[in-house]
C-alpha cells in the first residue's frame, strides 16, 4: 500500500469520525475536544520539553486533566477559563521554585496548558449545541483540510 493510499484511508476514516461527533455535538463533541486538548498538550511537550528533564514532574499533565474533566463536564466557560488561567500561574511559579535550568520548561509547560486548552475549549464552545456553530465549526474544518491537502500535494510536486 502507498504512502498516499494510506494517507486516504486514514483520512477518510478520522472524518468520518470527527464529522460525526462534530453533528452530534454535546458530550460526544466535548469528548472530541477533550482528546484534541490532550493529544495537542502532548505534541507541544514533545517539541519544546528538553530530553533529560525532570522539569515539573506530571504537575502540567495532572492540571490538564483536571481542565479535561471540566470541559466534559460541561463546566460553564468563566470557570474554565479561571481554570486555564490557575493552571498557567502555578506551572509558572512552581517552575520559577526550580532550578535555572527548569524554569524554561516551566514556562514553555505553562504556555503549552494554555494553547492546549483554550483550543478545545474555544471548539467545545463554539459548537454548543447551535446550528450556527456547527456551521462554523464544520467550515473551519474544511479550510484546515483544504489547506493540508493542497500543501501535500503542492509540496510532492515541488519537491518537498
């Protein structure tokens, strides 16, 4: 099987899925949200956490899931956003009662909580429940995917 005919497949599959959910909103859309919060934080800590740190320990992941655990909830948004906001500050100063060295990773742990979980909770609020919604949220995710397509295709054909 190609590179190409993989990539397909998976697509396919992975939107019919988010489509789904997407439709349904509600729970199984915050759920979505929850997983994309939580699959986003993972990625930025991968890119920007120094291979041999300690650094904070599972501090940022334990506060993300207690922000997890609201958004499915269906906690109303003032208190999620108190909520990002708590997080940040204590990743912050418990990464500044660090070393010189852990203070860095404090702050990009911090921002990464921040950026993971203002981008479910802006969708799981954005889709609540209301056509318009769904409308933005399904053309938000045409754009994305029309962009990810063509920049595939564009940079095979250009080389890289």
């Amino acid at each position: 099987m190609s590179n190409l005919q993989l990539r397909v497949i998976s697509a396919v599959v992975l939107a019919v899925v988010t489509l789904s959910l997407t439709w349904l909103g509600g729970l199984p859309f915050r759920l979505l949200c929850a997983a994309m919060t939580i699959l986003i934080f993972y990625e930025w800590s991968r890119m920007c956490r120094p291979v041999a740190a300690t650094g904070l320990g599972f501090l940022p992941e334990a506060l993300l899931l207690v922000f997890v655990g609201g958004l499915v909830a269906g906690l109303p948004a003032s208190w999620l956003l108190l909520l990002v906001a708590v997080m940040v500050v204590v990743t912050v100063v418990v990464g500044s009662m660090r070393q010189t060295s852990m203070r860095q990773a404090g702050q990009w742990d911090a921002s990464g909580l921040a950026y993971a979980a203002i981008s479910g909770l802006s969708l799981a609020l954005l889709r609540d429940g209301d056509h318009p919604g769904l409308v933005a949220i399904l053309f938000l995710f045409a754009v994305v995917w029309a962009t990810d397509i063509s920049a595939y295709f564009v940079g095979r054909a250009v080389g890289g």
